[in-house]
C-alpha cells in the first residue's frame, strides 16, 4: 500500500453529504478521500432547485459541480469507482473499489444514499428531470398549473399529492392497489379535501409517452373511457431502500426502515464509522440536498474530533498528513 493510498477519512459517496463532508475535514486540516461512481447522487438527477438557500433556482447537477469545485479547490482526491468491501484493519479502517484498488483511513463516513425503486419502464432514467420525478418536495413548485400524476399508495404518496395540489391544476394519485396503503390518517384526510385530487385507484402505468421528455402515460384500465392520460410531469412516490450493504459489513446498527442510526453528529454504532444523508435517520423523514449538507457538515466535525484525540492509533492518520 501506497502513502498516496492513506488518509484520515475515507468518504463513500459523492452526493451532498460526501462533498458537505469533504470541504469541512479539508478545512479542519485532515485528510479526505471521496469515492462514488455516481456523481452528484439524487440532487444531480433532481432538475431545477428552488429551494435551495442563495439560489432563486439551479440546477441540481450545476449545484453538484459547485460543491464538487469546492472540494477541488481544496485538492481532496475523488474516486469515480464504488466501494465494494470496508473493513476495520487494526486501529485503521480498508476499503477496496471494484477495480481492487486498497484504501485505508483512520475514519470512514457512509454517505451513499438511498436507491429509488422505480417502475421499470421504457425512459424513466432518461426523463428524470424532464417530467419524471422521484421528489414532490423538490419538484412541485415547477408545475405551477399543470396536470400531474403520483404513482404510489403509502404515505410519501399521499403527502406529495398533497403538496403537489397546492401548485398544479389537477393531480391524480394512481396506485395499485383498491384502497391506499398505511399513510397518515391526517395526511389521507386532507388529501381526500383537495378537490383536484383524484385518485385512479386498482390501476398501474404501464408505458411513459413523449417525445424529448413526458407528456403522458398509458394505464392498464381506462379511464374516462380512455387507457391514455396526458401529463405535464410524474412523480413515482413508490419508496426508496437505503444502501446497507457497506453498513452492514461494518456492523452498523439500522433501524425498521433500514436507515444506519446516528447521533445528532453522524456517529454510528461502530467507534469511528459516521453516516450522513439519505442513508441515515439523522434528518428523519426530510431528505433533502439542504440536510445532506448539515448533515455531512457535522459528521465531518465529528470525526475531525475523533482523530484529534484518537487518530494516532491508525498509521493512517500517524504519518502527520496535513491539508494547506
């Protein structure tokens, strides 16, 4: 193993989080390595931002490559591979990339975010950001008097008609199944108030239609006499899965929804191991760019502290790196 192969912090994932995570140890003066084979994580397939603060709007892949700016602007190396085993090694910890490549740091900090369960259709990837979504919160002010569907029965369904109400002219909830599924009696209530809510119940999409981008869907039973539903955008409310396999090797605690738990600083279960973002419950329900952020922010704090008082019993962190 290489001196160019050791560092301080070892973080996985090149989302909001990672980068959060990279600029704040870099400025502490500990050394940061970045992995990830998918850059800038759900913000960069989000479209246009508005709710990001000092942006009236961006897009989330250009707000990407500005975190990303930040983090070069300070040298710290990034890894375009996926990290495929972490282990502890003595008082250090080692991770390989899938070309098989060792890295080993005093401290590692998961930040690989959530997989998004999708419909498995014909442009879905393609059109996310041109009239697919995968997040009303992020989305809905962008349909301001359009026609919106939400694919989806549980309770991020429910909640995001609901916001989505609030903008577009007319939303329809289309699910599966003949009654939703366990959301909020408060959030199903209010749904239920809206009247430009209407649910397309015991039904499914079953084709994505348009040309550079959505401007419809077909259905698998008619309505209104038709299989066909023209739309200006969809949002897939079905759920996402946190990433547990690194979680797991490490030993980390998860909670019922598969989300590595934390203290209010990112520290796991697992003495030197931080989780920040969308895997973890540190911001409960709120996933957003805005809390990956604070979130890696004060993981990165956190495991500044922890080398401080600790690091030397890793090679990694003995050897005296130091970012100028």
């Amino acid at each position: 193993m290489t001196t160019e192969q050791q560092y301080d912090i070892l973080i996985i994932g090149q989302g909001a989080a990672g980068y959060s995570a990279a600029l704040y140890a870099a400025r502490y003066q500990i050394r940061p390595i970045i992995f990830g084979a998918i850059f800038g994580g759900e913000t960069a397939t989000g479209g246009l931002i508005e709710n990001y603060p000092g942006y009236l709007e961006i897009d989330g892949f250009d707000l990407m490559m500005k975190f990303q700016e930040q983090a070069l602007k300070y040298d710290v190396p990034i890894v375009s591979e996926n990290i495929v085993k972490v282990k502890r090694a003595g008082d250090c910890f080692e991770a390989t990339t899938e070309g098989g490549d060792v890295y080993r740091g005093a401290t590692v900090l998961l930040a690989v975010g959530r997989e998004r369960r999708r419909l498995g259709l014909e442009h879905e990837n393609e059109w996310t950001g041109r009239g697919v979504s995968f997040c009303s919160t992020c989305d809905a002010p962008l349909h301001r008097g359009n026609t919106v569907g939400v694919v989806g029965g549980g309770d991020a369904a429910v909640k995001g008609a609901v916001l989505l109400s609030k903008y577009a002219e007319k939303v329809y909830i289309i699910y599966r199944q003949s009654e939703f599924t366990r959301p909020e009696a408060a959030n199903l209530r209010q749904m239920q108030a809206q009247e430009n809510i209407t649910p397309l119940l015991s039904t499914n999409v079953v084709e994505l239609r348009g040309g550079d981008g959505l401007d419809g869907v077909k259905l698998d039973r008619a309505y209104e006499g038709s299989d066909g539903l023209e739309l200006d955008g969809i949002f897939i409310e079905i759920g996402a899965d946190p990433r547990t396999e690194l979680p797991e090797q490490l030993g980390c605690n998860l909670n019922d929804l598969n989300e590595v738990i934390v203290d209010k600083f990112g520290r796991t279960s697992v003495e030197g191991v931080y989780a920040a973002g969308d895997l973890s419950d540190g911001a409960g329900d709120l996933k957003q760019t805005i809390t990956a952020s604070a979130l890696g922010a004060m993981a990165a704090t956190a495991a500044y502290e922890y080398i401080s008082e600790h690091g030397n019993r890793c090679e990694a962190h003995a050897m005296g790196y130091s970012m100028v």
